[in-house]
C-alpha cells in the first residue's frame, strides 16, 4: 500500500531529526529505495507537515497517549498519522489503517491495536484539542520558546504573522534564464502547459501551483531554475557590470552563482567548502550553460586566492535559517539559542577574511536567510566599527540602509547589506 509506505517512511525521517538529525541527511535515506519521484515527494510532503506542527502535534499526543510512547520511531509515526488527520487530505478512516499498516510495515504489528486507538480518540476529541493547543503560542505556532521570544522582541507588532508564515507551503517561484529566453515568452510556455503564474520581479514568477521541476517545460534544457524571489535580489543588489571579477562565497547549491552569471558578462569563482554541493553548482550551471571557476575550499581561510583583488563578493553566509523556515521546518528543532551567536562569530570572521580579497573601491554584499537581528545588522555594525576603509552603501530609505524581507506569500525571509571599500 503506497500511502502506508510514505507514512512508514515519513515516521523514519521524522524519528531522525528528533534524534538530532537533519532533513538533508534523513530524507534522502528513506527515499532511496523508493520506486517512483511521487513516493519520494509523497514521503517530504508528509514529513515537512509533521516537522511544521510538532508541537501541536506533540502535545496532542501526550493528551492521548495513557503513557509516554517510548518507543521513538512509533511516536513519530503516530504524530504523522495525526498530521494527516488534521490536513484533511485523505478520509480519516483511511488514514487510520493507512497509519495502522504502516506500524506494521515497521516491525510494529504488536502496536497496531494502539495506533488505531490513539487516533480514534484523537477524531472524537479533535475540537477541544486544537482549542488547548491555541491557547499556548508554543503550541498554536509550533515553536521552540526561546525562538518565539526573540522574534518577539525583535518585531513585536510583526512575530506573531512570522511565526504563522513559518507554517505555510512555501510559494514556487521560478527564475527565467535570459540568455536563453525571455520572461513573456516562457510565461507564455506555462500558459500552454495548463501553468498560472503571477510575475514577480524581472525575470521571477510565482506559479499558482507548485509542479514537479521535470514538468516545467524547458527546464531540463535551461530555460528556467527554481528560485524564490527574495533570493534574487541579491545578484541585483550586486550592481554587477561586464567584464568585472567576481567571487560567490559559500556557493552552493548555486542558485544566486547562476543568477550572477545569467545578469552580467562577468569572470566569476564560485567557492564552497563541500565538494558533494559544489558538484551540484557545476550540474546547475552545465544546465544552464554557464560556466564559472568552482573552488572547494574554506572561503574564510582563502590559500586558494591567486592575489588578484575581486570587483563584487556575495558573502552569503551560513546562518540560522530563521527566515526560510518553511523550506527547512527541522531548523526549528534542531537549533539552540546558543546557536546563535556562534553562527553570529562565524559570519564575522568571514566578512573580515572576504574583506581582504575586495578591491579598492568594490562592493561586497552581505546575505543571509535570516531574520535574528544578531546574524543581521549587529554583524554589520560590529564589522563596521572595526574596518576602516569600510562603508555602508545603503539599500532602502531607512536610516540603516539595510534590507531585510519578511517571509510572506511571495518570498522568503532574507537579509542584504551592502558595503563599499574605500578607495586606497
């Protein structure tokens, strides 16, 4: 039975990243051995779900469960049954023995009478369940405590539409190649494969309903990327012009490398310091027939640099990934506050080595897909009071010059600052 199989795998990835690990390794494990692209799809869609709603989740089934379920890779595939219940996909009597057949598909037939109970009386108590989970933002929000606060303090008239956003499918938002075909001429594609799409930005559009990558047309040959429109700011923000030398720090897996490299006719080295990712970078740009210089190296140790300064530098550095959230729910459980300032310390002494490699009178723009002021502005001021020959180069009207994006339905949360060296 296929969706007693998702389940079953889904229970697996979930059970991994509650023991610490994350979606990057967990998934592609329990997908392996699946047949199709449409189980494998069925497996995330279930397991981002469940990982979105945890706590409620959780607390449900503490309030079910007579005793603690101890056994860990039951727990989380009751709390996938329960997700489904709630998302309504399926009818409830089916996702019950769908839910029932994949405890047994587990090794589990001992559980399935338990299974079947706990999410019987969940549908007879369903309503006074979710009225309790709200009355807690931990719960009704499916948060750590710690983040909430924080983004509490940090945007009090603003967190609570954050957090909720963190909960929502993020949107499918395409990046039309221009050195292969116009933005018109490719909505027009979409149109012809029964495809809505809403422009975004110059060359972005956000599609009214996400599809499978191989069924965008002309993707296999280049015309298109996937890409949300928050991220394409940055090769914009970049003010990029021919013939200038360019580094792309922290490359992969190569969306922004591409983007730089479809806007402007520049000689780019892209760095990262994974081999594996940086060999999706070279997959994406043959794709699109690009080329760039790949580099699997530390950015922020650079013996690799051959001495010749660099125009513009993107450092787009590790971070929490606070503002894509809902592209990478598991973030929310497996950070801790602590996590913070140590990804505050890497982010700085990256900016200090990419500083080094900037020529006089370059640009480098710092980014990150968070929203945590101290992975954001207090690293920029912090490089700003002790880098001479740096200066903010404003991106809005506000006083900062920063940009940051909230997540809604069109983008993604991302930060941008932008600095320029002076000139020797």
């Amino acid at each position: 039975m296929a969706a007693a199989e998702a389940q079953a795998q889904a229970a697996r990835v979930v059970a991994a990243v509650l023991a610490g690990r994350s979606l990057t390794e967990a998934l592609p494990a329990a997908t392996a051995t699946l047949a199709e692209p449409r189980q494998a799809r069925a497996v995330q869609d279930l397991s981002f779900g469940t990982l979105r709603h945890l706590a409620r989740l959780q607390a449900h089934l503490k309030a079910l469960a007579p005793r603690p379920v101890k056994d860990s890779l039951l727990g989380a595939l009751l709390l996938v049954g329960l997700n489904e219940l709630r998302a309504g996909r399926a009818p409830h009597p089916a996702v019950v023995h769908q839910t029932v057949e994949a405890a047994r598909s587990l090794g589990k037939p001992w559980a399935a009478g338990f299974v079947n109970g706990v999410l019987r009386h969940y549908l007879r108590k369903a309503q006074a369940l979710e009225a309790q989970a709200d009355q807690d933002e931990t719960t009704r929000f499916s948060y750590p405590g710690w983040w909430i606060e924080r983004l509490a303090r940090q945007y009090p008239d603003q967190y609570q539409n954050l957090l909720a956003a963190g909960l929502t499918h993020p949107p499918m938002t395409l990046r039309i190649n221009r050195r292969r075909t116009s933005p018109e001429a490719y909505r027009a594609m979409l149109a012809e494969a029964g495809m809505e799409s809403t422009p975004l930005g110059p060359v972005a559009l956000r599609l009214r309903k996400p599809v499978p990558v191989e069924a965008l047309p002309g993707f296999r040959e280049g015309l298109v990327s996937v890409q949300d429109a928050g991220a394409q700011q940055a090769a914009y923000l970049l003010a990029l012009e021919p013939g200038q030398r360019v580094l792309d720090a922290c490359a992969a897996p190569g969306g922004k490398t591409a983007h730089i490299l479809e806007t402007a006719d520049v000689r780019l080295t892209a760095v990262d310091r994974d081999p594996r990712r940086l060999e999706r970078v070279k997959e994406n740009l043959d794709r699109l027939g690009l080329s760039a210089q790949l580099v699997a190296a530390d950015a922020a140790n650079p013996t690799w640099w051959d001495g010749e300064p660099f125009d513009r530098i993107l450092a787009d550095v590790p971070c929490s990934a606070s503002g894509v959230v809902r592209r990478h729910p598991d973030a929310k459980w497996l950070r801790r506050p602590q996590d913070i300032a140590a990804f505050a310390r890497e982010q700085g002494r990256l900016l200090v080595a990419l500083w080094r490699l900037l020529a006089p009178g370059g640009t480098l723009l710092y980014a990150t897909c968070s929203l945590f002021a101290e992975e954001n502005q207090e690293v920029i001021q912090d490089f700003l009071a002790r880098q001479p020959d740096a200066r903010p180069d404003p991106l809005s009207a506000s006083p900062a010059g920063f940009l940051q994006l909230l997540p809604d339905e069109n983008q993604d949360g991302f930060f941008y600052a932008r600095l320029r060296k002076l000139p020797a």
